[in-house]
C-alpha cells in the first residue's frame, strides 16, 4: 500500500475541514486534505438560510443573547462554557470570513446584513432578533468557495476522490487513517502526526430527508469501530420544512422573512402551538406541531403535509396585523432577491411557483446533534471523564462538542464549522510541532481490505439498495419525529435483521475496482446501520423528552435522571456486536454555577435548566 506522510491529515472538505486545513497550514504545518468528494461539492455548500453572530447590524444584539438561546435551544444539554465560546468566536469568525472575500448581502448601510431565524432573541428571550448573516439563500455555497480558495492559496494538498475507510490507532493514539482512491480502487496509508474528522452527517439513516446522498456517516462509524464513544447519538433533528416526500430543504429563512405554516382548514396553526415565537419556534417544536394537525386530520389533502406560504399577500396580512413597520413588508421581487433558490427548486421540482402558490413542505431528517465526542480545541473525547485520544480531532457535524444540546438553532451549524475548524486547525498547529510520529503496525491496512474483500466477493441473496431501504423506512416509522419504547424497539428488532443479512447474506453485482460505486455504498451502508443502530439504542434508553427527542411515553424532560449527555460504545464485533450505554457524561452548566455563585435570585437565574413538558 502507498504510504502519504503529512503532519496533519484532514479527513473531508467541508466547511469545518476547510477551516481547519487552513488554520493548521497557516501555523506551519504540512496539511493534507483526504476528501471522499470533489471538495466545493460538499454539503456545507446546500446550506441557505445563513450564519449566525451577534452583529447587532440591525437590532440590539450581544454574544450573550447567542450564548442563552443556544443553551435554551438545546433544551439544556448544551454545553455551557462551549456555547459561549461559540457565540464569542462567531463575531470575528463571520468579519474574518467577509475579509476574505465572502460576498454576503448588505444593508442600506453596507454593513453585512442580517435576517431573523427561530430561537433567535434579543435580551434573553425578550423579542426575535435579526443575527443570520446570508448571501442571498446560498450562504454555505459561499463559504466553502470563500474557505477552498484560501486553502488553495495556502498550498494544501487535496486528495480528492479519496474515500477513508479506516483509522490506524496504535496503543491508543491515532496514527492515520486508511483510504480507497475511487478511481483505481487503491488502498492507500495515510500517517500523519494528527488526524482530523470532519466528514459530515448522516441524515441517509432516514427515508426522508434533506442530506445529500453522501451523508453516510463514515468518520463516525469508523470511530466508533475503533473504540471511540459517540455522544448524544438520540438527538437527531428534523427540520420541519422539507419538500413533500423529496425531503429537499426549504430554508427557515423563509418564515425568517415572513413565511407562514397553514393547514388544510386555512389556519396559521403555529398561533396555537407557540403563541409568541409561532412559525420561528424551534424546529423541534415546528416539526411536532406538523405531525399533531397531520394525526387531527388537518393536512392538505390528508396526505401528511402543511402549506408553506410566503405569497407577499399573505405574509403582509400578517405583517399589519402584527402592527410591522411598513418597511418590512415585502413584494415579489424581494422574495426573488432573497430567496432565489428556493424559487428554484420548486419551480424545477415541483412545478410550484412560490411568489403565487404555497409550497407542500412536512419534516425531514436534516441534522446529527451527536457525534465524536471532542473537548472545545478538537481534541477526540474516549471516556466520560473527558479523556483525550492523541493524535485525534474532530469538528463540524461529525462531532459532539456539544453547542447544539439536544437541538440545534438553525445557522448555528455552520458558527460550528467555522468556530471549531479554526480552533482545532490551530490545536493541531502547535501539537505536530512537538509531537513524536507514532510508529504505523506492519498490518495497518490489512483488517479492512479483508472486510472489503469480503463485501465485494458476497454471494448471498441481500442487495444493499434493499437494505438500505429497510433501514430508512423502519427509523422514518420507529425512530423518528415522535418515540415509545414500542417503536424503537421495532427498529431495534429491525436492524438486528438488516445487519444480519448485511453480514451474512449481501450480494453485490459490480466486481471491479475502477470507481466501484456499488462496492462503495455497500460498505457506506454498512456504516449507516452503525449509526441507526446506536441511534436506537441509545434513544431508547432515555426515558424523558428533550429538544429532538420526543417520547409520547415520557412526555416530561427529567433532570434529575438525564442532564447528562449519552455515551455509547460497542465492541467492535461488527456483525453481531454488544453495545454499552451509559449516562455518566456531566454536562457544562458553568453559565447557571456562575449565577449561583454570584448570588442571583433562582428566579432570575437566566441560565438554569427550566422544567419543560412537552
Ligand atoms: C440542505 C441543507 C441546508 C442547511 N442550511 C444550513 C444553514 O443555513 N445554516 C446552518 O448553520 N446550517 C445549515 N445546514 C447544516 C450544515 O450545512 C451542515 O451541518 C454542515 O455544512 C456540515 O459541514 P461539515 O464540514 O461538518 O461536513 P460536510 O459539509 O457535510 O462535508 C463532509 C466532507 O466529508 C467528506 N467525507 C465524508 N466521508 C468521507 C470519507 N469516508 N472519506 C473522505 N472524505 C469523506 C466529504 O467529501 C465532504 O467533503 C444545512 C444542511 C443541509 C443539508
């Protein structure tokens, strides 16, 4: 096997590997960038509504106003002193990124302008404010040019088309990982000093969903599998605006500027579920409320989705009713400046013209609040106690460090990407300076392409496009928006099945090495059932509703028992393997102890966790 030697090797190109290749090149290391996709192709460049930061462009806004909504937005599994390093670092991290070229809109001003999302507020939860920085509704498309140019710049080196399938740790530090090149079907070492996870989300564990077909979870299994816990693998967000049954986002901004949710009896429904936040509650929320008037009978058609409606009419209605300065009311051609995309996707899509007709949206799988456990500089997280494995980092969706609790405010994903990137990039920066290279086994390499060997030689009766679907129709059905013990241990039962046949019975009908995309997604599969698995597992071992997770059978979120992050392990038997979970991870509430400390009121303790039934 070809042997690539680098100090630091960042696995995936999108905006929190970009960051961090950056970062870690800039304070002298020599990067290499291993990426499974052509980099500027990566999911980070779908996302639209915005970037979150306390610019205070438009409307009175402060780091700590981000910092509260954020631990109120994750329901308090958020942690503390995380979420505050976040919204700190957001402010520079968003002027940084304009000073390299990142063309965002502007406003009358020429300042960079901003636009509201849910959960954003001003004076801790005083009113909505605007704190979504935006290019038009293409902003992720944005920073990853913005981020891949300066890399360029900087002299990284891209190895693209590249897919890792292994990590190499040798007495427990990290000495690499092992990758396939797509276009010869190579396995090739990569050693490094330092390895960087940062290969995205999983969202493809669901029938539905907004993540592109890439998003397989591959570094968070491939962690797993080498003995690193996943953290707070239950939460996992459903955005309430996709596109009926194609799960195609359509971005919160659009309720930002003015967009409202009706059902099939005419009503603006969210009046009832959240009287002052209405269509901008957190997206937990939204997504609940959707499946309740769909489960009343009150979705169009009866078919299980709600009118997005953002007609200008429509919203200006609403507008003087609300009392809205004049100012604010839109026309059709502020909906084509600032929501282009949108426009075109259901136009393409759907043959739905949104400046005139309302849009059939109904909840997607879009998020994974849990991962990798890491510390705030990247550092990969083996234990509840906060043990670090050397060698390895981790940031952006892959990771759990954790700023989003048990759910995530909309634009604080890509703060995530741009925050955490920087700071690992520059960790790693300092740690290859002094740090030793671990010695590679003389087998490295040799486990997985027996595995691969394996899959591409099965014979038996399964397909994997089968499976898969199996596996996204049972967590669309059992894992999903609501949850009872019933449910999940249905996809509990499920994927013991699926595995079984993955393991024992798979049959793939491409058998050659050049660009074998059947070969590939197999074993991506494999990784998916990892992570639906856990999922399941883990979910069902919590018996509260919190953010995301939503159990009818415990409607109450239960402090006592679980304010705590979830830890799960397995032991690496891959076909039929045991799972241990455990609870025992403190979550960060530095914030509330602070307040206490200082003596505050409990009633006017800002950051306490307070009782919520759901
Ligand atoms: C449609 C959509 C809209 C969104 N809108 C917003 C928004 O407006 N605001 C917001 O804050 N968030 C938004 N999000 C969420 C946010 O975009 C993502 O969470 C974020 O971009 C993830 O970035 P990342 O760097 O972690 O990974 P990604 O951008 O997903 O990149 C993953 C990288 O890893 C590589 N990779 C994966 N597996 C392997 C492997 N095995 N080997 C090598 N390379 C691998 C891929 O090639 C890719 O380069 C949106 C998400 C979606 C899906």
């Amino acid at each position: 096997m070809k042997v690539h030697k680098h100090d630091a090797i960042i696995i995936g190109a999108g905006g929190a590997g970009l960051m961090a290749a950056l970062y870690a090149s800039k304070g002298g290391a020599d990067v290499a960038v291993v990426s499974k996709l052509y980099p500027t192709r990566s999911h980070t460049g779908t996302a639209q509504g915005g970037i979150g930061a306390a610019l205070g462009n438009l409307d009175d806004d402060k780091p700590i106003y981000h910092t509260y909504d954020t631990i109120k937005g994750g329901d308090y599994l958020t942690d503390q002193a995380a979420a505050k390093i976040l919204a700190e670092n957001a402010v520079d991290a968003v002027i940084e990124l304009e000073h390299m070229g990142l063309p965002f809109d502007r406003t009358s001003e020429q300042r960079i302008s901003q636009r509201r999302f849910g959960g954003h507020t001003s004076n801790f939860g005083e009113r909505l404010v605007r704190r979504a920085c935006h290019a038009a509704d293409r902003t992720g498309h944005m920073i990853l040019q913005t981020l891949y140019q300066q890399c360029i710049k900087n002299e990284v080196k891209f190895f693209d088309e590249f897919q890792v399938v292994d990590m190499i740790v040798v007495d427990g530090v990290c000495a690499g990982v092992v990758a396939i090149e797509l276009g010869t079907g190579e396995f090739h070492i990569f050693h490094g000093k330092a390895s960087f996870f940062a290969t995205g989300g999983w969202g493809r564990c669901w029938s539905v969903t907004s993540n592109a077909h890439a998003l397989t979870g591959d570094g968070a299994a491939i962690a797993l599998r080498r003995g690193v816990p996943l953290q707070d693998m239950e939460f996992f967000q459903f955005h309430p605006t996709g596109i009926y049954r194609m799960g195609i986002l359509i971005t919160e901004g659009v309720r930002g500027e003015g967009g409202v949710l009706v059902n099939s009896v005419g009503e603006r429904f969210m009046e009832r579920y959240a009287p002052s936040a209405k269509d901008l509650a957190s997206r937990d929320v939204v997504s609940r409320a959707i499946y309740l008037e769909t489960r009343e009978g009150r979705s169009i058609k009866n078919r299980g989705y709600v009118h997005l409606d953002v007609r200008p009419q429509t919203v200006n209605r609403y507008f003087a009713e609300e009392g809205r300065d004049r100012a604010d009311f839109i026309d059709d051609a502020t909906i084509e400046r600032k929501l282009p995309d949108i426009l075109d996707f259901c136009r393409t899509y759907l043959g739905v013209d949104p400046v005139h007709e309302p849009m059939p949206v109904q909840p997607t799988a879009h998020y994974a609040m849990g991962g990798i456990p890491t510390n705030v500089e990247a550092e990969v997280i083996i234990d509840a106690a906060g043990a670090v494995m050397p060698g390895a980092y981790a940031a952006g969706e892959t990771a759990c460090v954790s700023v989003h609790g048990a759910n995530r405010l909309g634009t604080n994903s890509l703060v995530d990407l741009v925050v955490f990137g920087r700071r690992g990039g520059m960790r790693i920066a300092e740690f290859v300076k002094g740090a030793d290279w671990a010695a590679l086994p003389s087998d490295a390499g040799g486990e997985i392409r027996a595995e691969f060997e394996r899959i591409r030689g099965g014979s038996g009766g399964s397909r994997p496009g089968e499976l898969r679907l199996r596996m996204q129709q049972t967590m669309m059905d059992n894992v999903g928006v609501f949850r009872t013990d019933e449910t999940m241990q249905q996809g509990i039962d499920d994927l013991e099945e699926l595995r079984e046949r993955f393991y024992t019975d798979l049959h793939i009908d491409d058998k050659s090495r050049v660009f074998n995309t059947d070969l590939m997604e197999a074993w991506e599969l494999g990784c998916l059932l990892d992570l639906a698995d856990v999922t399941a597992r883990t979910a069902i071992k919590r018996k509260e509703s919190r953010g995301a997770h939503s159990r009818e059978d415990y409607k109450a979120r239960d402090d006592e028992n679980y304010l705590a992050h979830s830890l799960v392990g397995h032991d690496g038997n891959l076909a039929a393997p045991s799972y241990a979970v455990n609870f025992d991870r403190k979550v960060d509430l530095s914030l509330w102890e602070e307040e206490i400390a200082q003596g505050v009121p409990e009633d006017q303790q800002k950051f306490r966790p307070k009782a919520r039934v759901y």
